[in-house]
C-alpha cells in the first residue's frame, strides 16, 4: 500500500500524460520516483490517502519532523502561500473535496484515476491561484496520463 497525497498522485498521472515513464531520483530525496514507478507496475495498486507526509515526502530532505520546510515560487501564483506545505494542503483538500475523498480512505490507482476522469474535467477551481494557461495544460497532461493509466491498467489485468 502507497500513503499517497492527492495533488501527488495528479502530479504523476500529468508526467504520465507528458509521456514520462522514467522517474530518477530528485536532488530532495523525496520518493516520487519510488511511487512512480510502482503505479506504473501496478495500477491496482492500493492507495492511502494521506495530507500530511505521504510516503513521497518521508525521505524528503524538507521533511522535517512531518512538516515540510520547502518554499514555492510565488512569482507566478503571488496569492498562494510561500509554504509548500500550506500551498500543497489547501490543493489537497481542493482535491479530496472534488474527489469525494477524505484522509484514510483506500483505493487503487486505477480507481483513483476513474475518479478524477468522471470529475475533473475543468480543474481551473483546484489551482485557482495559477495562470488559467498552466491550470490548462496542467488539465490536459492530467486527462491524457489517466487515459494512460486507464489503459494499462486494463492490459495489466487482462494479462493476469
């Protein structure tokens, strides 16, 4: 099982959607190359979701004591708060509210990825404090890494 937050597991899924496939290990020591990869394994992969430190923030050199020390750029979302960790919460309650999630709920990847396919087609409302161009792309990558998840998940299930 993966304690995942949601707006990480977005994170993913919009790589996913860039074409990314190859996750290497980030100078921050964080695990998103970890959990990644272990999507892309097993998309029925069991999830849990989590907002405070997931299993991607727990190496995490900004992990510290649970909390994440690390600062966003603001220069682009200038109402946003300058914590990631205050930025990446309010995203993650955005996300579990359109979602239908809560902390401690447990589903797969796949499942996950139905959730946002049926629901968030316009996500400009989650990253209200970014230019509408990159809440669109943003949107775009998300809609073609969940129809790539989607399909292998698919594939993954008819081989076994």
């Amino acid at each position: 099982m993966i304690r995942i937050k949601p707006h990480h597991l977005v994170d993913i899924l919009a790589a996913f959607g860039r074409g990314q496939r190859a996750f290497e290990p980030h100078p921050y020591g964080h695990a998103v190359h970890v959990v990644a990869g272990g999507v892309l394994r097993d998309p029925h992969t069991l999830l849990e979701i989590e907002l405070g430190a997931d299993d991607i923030c727990a190496p995490c050199k900004h992990n510290v004591n649970g909390l994440c020390d690390d600062t966003i750029d603001t220069s682009f979302r200038p109402a946003a708060p300058a914590l990631k960790r205050q930025y990446n919460l309010l995203i993650d309650l955005r996300w579990c509210e359109r979602l239908a999630l809560k902390e401690g709920d447990r589903l797969t990847a796949r499942e996950f990825a139905l959730r946002v396919q049926e629901s968030a087609a316009n996500i400009s409302d989650i990253y209200g404090e970014n230019p509408p161009q990159r809440a669109a792309q943003r949107a775009h990558d998300l809609a073609a890494g969940v129809a790539f998840l989607l399909a292998l998940s698919d594939s993954t299930r008819t081989a076994s």
